[in-house]
C-alpha cells in the first residue's frame, strides 16, 4: 500500500465517504469532520505512518491536501512514490 493509500484511507475510515470525496475534503465539510471526527483522523493518520503529530499541524489539518502537505514537510512522508 502506498503512502497516498494509507493517507486516503485514514479519511475513508474516519469519515466514512469515498476515496473520492475524501480527497476533496475540507474541516467541517462534512457533519462527521467535527472536533471529535477530527481527533479520530488524527488518530488514524498517526497510525497508518506512525507518527506522533505535533499540536500545531494538528490544528493545522484543515482539509485532505493541507494534511498531505503538513506531513510531507514535517514528518518526511513521502506522496510520490
């Protein structure tokens, strides 16, 4: 599974909507994207990479691509491949 998969997924899990709309997502888009959906993101993001977020990105994470970027450029994870 490539990065972008395990990435996709944490929102497919999370929010329960399709690999297609997950990547369109922005916070509170969606009913589910709260507070509490977005703890459980968090959660699964820092599962599927194994990675502890910092609370500033965090708090950051305010839609699919901004997530990707905050990852990329703080936690070295790499979307190319």
């Amino acid at each position: 599974m490539t990065n972008l998969e395990k990435y996709t997924q944490a929102f497919v899990e999370s929010f329960e909507v399709s690999e297609d709309e997950a990547k369109n997502l922005k916070y509170q888009d969606i009913k589910a994207w709260d507070s509490v959906g977005h703890m459980g993101l968090v959660a699964n993001i820092e599962d599927a990479f194994d990675i502890m977020m910092e609370t500033e990105d965090i708090i950051d994470l305010s839609s699919f691509e901004k997530g990707k970027e905050i990852l990329e450029k703080n936690y070295e994870i790499d979307f190319s491949k």
